[in-house]
C-alpha cells in the first residue's frame, strides 16, 4: 500500500453518489463520442503502478528518445507492471526516496530494457 491505511487517497468511491452535473461535465468532455477513460485501475484497463523501497535493484535503460529522457537507472524488472494498450507506460514509485520513476512504450527485452523515454520526479 502506498498510502497509509486512513488516507482519503485510500477512499473507495465507486458507492458513492453521483455528482448532480456529471452528465454536463462529462458533454464538455464530448465524452459521447471519445474513448474517454481514467488512467488507473487494473492492468487491463487504466494505468497500473508498482510500489518499491530503496533496496529494490535498479537497471539501465536504453531509450529511443534518450535526450529527452532522464538517464537514471529504473527500478524496474521483467514483473513490472505494464499499461495495457499501444503506450506501454510503466509506473514505479519508490516509497523510501519518495520518487516516481515513468517509462513509456517499455519492453523488458529478455532482461535488456528499453523504453520511448523516461521520467523520474
């Protein structure tokens, strides 16, 4: 868990009640007509994350875009969760550095990564 267990960032929303003009704000959006989605959830629909702590083992990454990219080595393994879809974005926060590390279009390459790019803030 990346929060503590009584942050409101734990809180389950998915029971509460709808907000009075979200059918307007989700016009606005023009979401009728676009494949609007949240980036976070599961895997197979969202952006996932991996929570690590200072000991986990970090390695190079090779980018496309390497001078647009910060050249650090990524806490990331061959487990590391992937997006599903075409971005292939990986999320790693490290708990005890309070970074987060991001790559996009990765692929761990049989233990010689490589990435689009990537981030870490």
């Amino acid at each position: 868990m990346l929060f503590p267990s009584d942050s409101i960032w734990n809180t389950r929303v998915d029971a509460l009640p709808l907000a009075p003009d979200g059918d307007r704000w989700l016009a606005s959006m023009d979401a009728s007509s676009t494949n609007l989605h949240p980036d976070f959830g599961p895997p197979r629909y969202g952006m996932p994350f991996d929570v690590v702590s200072k000991h986990h083992r970090r390695v190079r990454v090779r980018f496309q875009y390497a001078a647009q990219s910060d050249r650090v080595r990524y806490p990331v393994d061959a487990r590391s969760p992937v997006e599903g879809g075409g971005d292939r974005h990986v999320l790693v926060v490290n708990r005890s550095a309070c970074r987060l590390y991001e790559l996009f279009a990765f692929d761990w390459n049989g233990g010689r990564p490589r990435a689009g790019s990537g981030a870490l803030s």
